[in-house]
C-alpha cells in the first residue's frame, strides 16, 4: 500500500503538436476531424482562410474564414500564413497567429489540409507536426463515396477521382499511413497515433524539471 505521505505528480506542461489528417476527397479525413475535436477537449480545429464561397450550412469564422482573394494575396505576401495553396481554383491558407498561440499553452491543433499544405507545413514547423495520411480500401469504393455524397456533378467527381490518385501517390511523405475500411478502427487508431505523440519526450516542458526534483528528493 503506497504512503499517506506519497505525492501524485501534478500534470506535466508540456507543448502542443500540429496534428495533420490528410486525404482524398471522400476518404474520410472530414468524418474523423469531427470524431476527434468531439472526444478530445485539448484539441482545437484550425480555421482555414478560403477564397471559396460557402456551402449550405457552413459558417464564417467556424468552418472557414472567408475571404475575398485580394486579402488573401495581401495576407501570403506579409507572411500571415504557416502554409496555403490553391485548391481545385480556390485559394486556402492557415493562419499564423492563432496556431503558435495554441502551440504555447499546450494545445493541440488539428489541420485538414492535402499534401501540400502538409508539405508546408513541416517546412515551417517541422518538430511540432505530425502527419497522418488516410487511405480509401479501393478506388472503386472511393467513387462510391462521392457518388453517395451528392454534393457534386459528375463532372466535378471526375476531376476530384482524378486529383485522389494523384494525392494517393504522395502518402510516403506522411508520418502514418491509415487505410480506412472501418471509420470506428481506423479513428480508434488516429487517437493512438495522438496519444503516443503527445508523450514523446520533447513535447514534455516541464520533465525537467520534475526529474530534478526526484533527483533531488
């Protein structure tokens, strides 16, 4: 039986990560952003800026900042951005700012952005990013998907199943690679990959110090 006297540790500090869930359209990555900002409070969603117009139900300031592309060019020309690329004819970028705030008080910030933007964003932030690639079980069920969507035309399902093949072929520039056959699995293995990088050594601030402090007990 442990000692009346015995102490538990207070909750280390420790520094958030960049946590980034990319791929194709209809892969799932939108599903599992959902289910993550919905069971994991320390995580909060990354606001992307759009220079698209809003679809039906989606709100400014909640799931996008939209923009007009005179401010967004003004915005990636004094540097407001850690990453932004352009997307199917629109332009999205991340905000700076709000990211390193996040980062400083031990929160972790989720981004569903495509390889480039990923690619970006290690470029800027390497040490704090984390990168996890989604995989759909096959092309076939891919199509599906976008087809069960109904959210766009044929046409724009033929350009998206032509962008997914070629974003399937930059998955070897991810940290972790998930196939998702089972949303429940899959998401039980995106809080995994979350969990064991929160612990990683580097991220823990205050170790230091609580080491010293055994030391010198």
């Amino acid at each position: 039986m442990a000692d009346s006297d015995t102490q538990i540790p207070a909750k280390l500090e420790r520094r958030g990560l960049l946590f980034v869930l990319s791929s194709p359209s209809g892969a799932g990555k939108s599903t599992l952003s959902r289910m993550l900002l919905a069971s994991e409070p320390e995580v909060a969603l990354s606001v992307s800026c759009t220079t698209r117009p809003p679809r039906p139900g989606e709100v400014d300031g909640k799931d996008y900042h939209f923009i007009d592309v005179p401010t967004f060019k003004q915005m990636a020309k004094d540097g407001q951005f850690l990453e932004w690329a352009h997307v199917f004819s629109h332009r999205y970028g991340t905000p700076k700012e709000p990211v390193e705030a996040a980062l400083s008080s031990g929160r972790d910030v989720l981004f569903d952005i495509d390889w480039q933007g990923a690619q970006q964003l290690y470029q800027e932030a390497g040490p704090d990013v984390v990168r996890v690639f989604i995989l759909p079980p096959s092309i076939e069920e891919l199509e599906r998907r976008l087809h069960t969507r109904a959210q766009d035309s044929d046409a724009v399902i033929g350009e998206r199943m032509a962008r997914a093949k070629a974003e399937i072929g930059h998955w070897d520039g991810y940290d972790y690679v998930l196939i998702n056959d089972d949303v429940e699995r899959c998401f039980a293995q995106v809080r995994q990959i979350l969990t064991a990088e929160r612990l990683k050594r580097r991220r823990q601030k205050g170790l230091i110090g609580f080491v010293r402090d055994l030391v010198a007990d």
